[in-house]
C-alpha cells in the first residue's frame, strides 16, 4: 500500500481504497476477511474485503494482530451497548446501537425502536455474514423482531445470490404497520419496512429537545417536517400554534398520527396543527406577510457528493434568508444541516451571511453537532450540525 494510505490507515481511518493498493495476495471475495500489511510487510489492519467499491478494505481492526473470531464480534456488540449506557431511560425507546464505522461495524447501522431492531447496510460487505450478526445482536440485545434494510447502492448493485432484499425480516413476525416507540416522553411511529433511514430521524432527538425549551408562546414553521419530530417537543413546550411543512403527503400522514399518539399531553392537545404539503423553498418564498415566531430548517441532503458542495452552501444560504423572511421580531432561527460534504463552520457561515445580509441584529444562540449515540469518530462520519440564531 501507499505511504499515505499506511499512515491513515494506522492513525485509525477505517477506510483503504483501492488506489492505495500496491499489492494483492489473490482475489478476494465480497465480505472476506482481508490483512493489510505495511511496507514493511508488517501487520497492520484487518477488515473486511469489497471488490466492487472504491473502499476496497473497511477496517474492523488496527495494531496488534487478532483473530476475528466469535468472540472478538461479540465483545464488539457489548462494547457499543456500554458506550451508550447511562444515555436514555425508560422514556426514550428509540435511538442508535451501532453507528457503522465510528462503532467499529463499517457500514452498519443497528437501530432500535422498542423491541423492534432494524439493521441498515450501506455496503454489501455484510451480506455473507447477516446470519451470524442477526445471531449475535439477537443474544445480546434479545429483541422481539429483526429487520433489514439496505441502502439503494447494495439494492441496485445486482446482489442477488446473496437472496437478501431490503425490508426483509431476518427474525420475528412481520410488524402490522409501522412501530411504536417513545423518545424523550413523547410517542412516535416509525415505518420500519419503508421509510427513509431505518424509518425515523434519530439523530435529531437533541435538538428536538432543545427547540422543546425554545417554544413557548410561539408559532412555529417546522419546515422539511418529516413525520414531526420537532413538532412534537415544541408543542409540548408550549408552542402555540406548528405547522409541518413537507413535499411528502406521506410523511405529513405521519406527522398527523403522531400528534394523534400524543393527545394525552395537554400542551399538544391544545396546540394548533397545520399541515402543509408544499416545496418549501417555494412556499417559503411565496408567503406575504406570514410570520412565525420560530423556524426550523431541516432539508435532506443537500450535496450528496463532493462537487455539489457550492450548490449546496448556496441553498443553505438561500433557506436561511427565507426562512428570515418569515420570521418576527425576536423569532429563532433553528438551521440544519445533514450534507457530509459541507463543513460545519462551512455551513454555519452560509447561515451567519445570510443572517447579516438580512439587516437584522441577530444573536446566535447556539451550534451543535452529533448526537451521542451517533458517534462520529472520522471527518467523513461528520454530517450533523444546526445553528440557533435569535433576531
Ligand atoms: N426534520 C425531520 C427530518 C427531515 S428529512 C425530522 O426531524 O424527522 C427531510 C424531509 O424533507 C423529508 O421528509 C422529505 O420528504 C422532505 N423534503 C425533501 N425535499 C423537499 C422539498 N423540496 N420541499 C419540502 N420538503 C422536502
């Protein structure tokens, strides 16, 4: 391999591409364990083989040589469970157990709604050994059933004989619908078989409690609404009036059945829902004279690979001044971020132009980044940040 690659590789990089590749001992198979050795043909890493990607090697493994055997797997499934021990109570049944790379399971995802897991694969590498994974966080974590889903690469890259198709499930009965579980207090569905993600945005829960604390008295735009998430906590938090703006009538259904789940709450059943299905940058740039007193700003990805990354600082740019636009004097500006390509301070400072363009004095409030049982251990694994901005 490369000098460069060598280095990354040992400063804890979980990814070798092929590039860096000098040599090859023989052709590997998909999923086949494959050790990296350094220049000096010494051993350096271990992981897992992809002939057909640019990441040719994940690394599960650096310095000493080990045997990846069972035990070593399952010593991994307990090392993430206590990473996130003391994170949430009873109160929050939905949240992350493995976050692919930055908990040593490249290109996984373990999510967990109640008794319900849903593994995501992001690459295909996982497939020869699902059986023995599905076994392992079964022993461990003694789940009521467990589901499958992949990513659009694996489903379109022909895979077949591995016999796996998104929304499998690899144990237990096939759910009715979608699955309930709770975070922070509050009831939520998730559509597990075929929603985005693995069926709900867990990586927001954070700020979703932190626009909780922001909401009282106010009406507040929740734009790129999804299902509602952030809806909820600012209607428990005494929000007036929320309006869920989203391009998917799909999405805004669910928004309206978790508020449905919730009634028990007395702020959000006497909180005014609007749902709104809409483009949001059109319909931000449509309004005349409708003001909010909180605005969140929450859109997918903007840039899903490197050369989109203007663009996207562009539109990051772009909503941050219509979502102002709607906002009144003294409202919260609650801007996101989801685009691994963009940068935080890169994506803030997109935000704190517009704001000054806007004329208005502004005071941020606040930046955050991950949420903590979504790890982020290298630079690519970085996608989340939001900024508060009070004007
Ligand atoms: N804030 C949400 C997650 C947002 S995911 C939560 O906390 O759960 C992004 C959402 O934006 C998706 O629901 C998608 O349907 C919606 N979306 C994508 N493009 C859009 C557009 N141009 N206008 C409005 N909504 C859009």
């Amino acid at each position: 391999m490369t000098a460069a690659a060598e280095s990354i590789v040992r400063s804890g990089h979980p990814w070798l591409f092929a590039g860096s590749v000098r040599s090859q001992s023989r052709a590997g198979k998909i999923g086949e364990l494959a050790v990296i050795y350094d220049r000096e043909d010494r051993f350096l890493a271990v992981g897992l083989y992809d002939p057909d990607s640019p990441i040719r090697v994940r690394v599960l493994h650096t310095g000493k040589p080990r045997a990846i055997d069972e035990d070593w797997w399952r010593d991994r499934v307990g090392q993430a469970v206590s990473n996130r021990r003391g994170l949430f109570d009873g109160r929050t049944t939905g949240f992350r157990w493995i976050n692919g790379e930055s908990d040593g399971w490249p290109g996984l995802v373990l999510d967990c709604y109640d008794r319900t897991l849903v593994v995501k694969l992001y690459t295909a590498v996982w497939l020869p050994r699902l059986e023995q994974t599905t076994v392992l966080l079964a022993e461990r974590l003694r789940p009521e059933r467990i589901i499958l889903r992949l990513s659009r690469n694996i489903q379109a890259a022909g895979l077949e004989r591995f016999a796996r198709k998104d929304a499998t499930v690899l144990q237990g009965a096939t759910p009715e619908g979608s699955v309930i579980f709770q975070e922070s207090g509050l009831w939520f569905e998730a559509d597990v078989l075929r929603g985005q993600k693995t069926g709900f945005f867990l990586d927001q829960r954070e700020n979703r409690r932190i626009v909780e604390s922001l909401a009282t008295d106010r009406r507040v735009l929740n734009a790129f609404s999804f299902s509602g998430g952030f809806s909820l906590y600012a209607a428990r938090g005494g929000a007036r009036s929320v309006a869920d703006l989203d391009l998917s009538a799909h999405a805004l259904a669910g928004a309206k059945r978790n508020f449905a789940l919730n009634q028990a709450n007395r702020a959000i059943a006497a909180c005014r829902h609007e749902l709104i299905q809409a483009e949001a940058f059109e319909w931000l740039g449509a309004q005349r004279g409708r003001k909010f007193d909180l605005v969140v700003l929450d859109p997918p990805s903007l840039a899903k690979r490197e050369s989109e990354k203007a663009g996207a600082l562009r539109a990051y740019g772009k909503l941050a001044k219509l979502g102002l636009g709607l906002l009144s004097p003294g409202g919260i500006l609650v801007a996101c971020s989801c685009s691994a390509h963009v940068g935080s301070e890169e994506f803030f400072g997109a935000v704190r132009q517009a704001a000054a363009r806007s004329g208005r004095k502004s005071t941020e409030l606040r930046t955050t980044r991950h949420a903590p049982d979504h790890p982020a251990a290298f630079a690519e694994a970085e996608y989340l940040k939001a900024i508060y901005m009070r004007f």
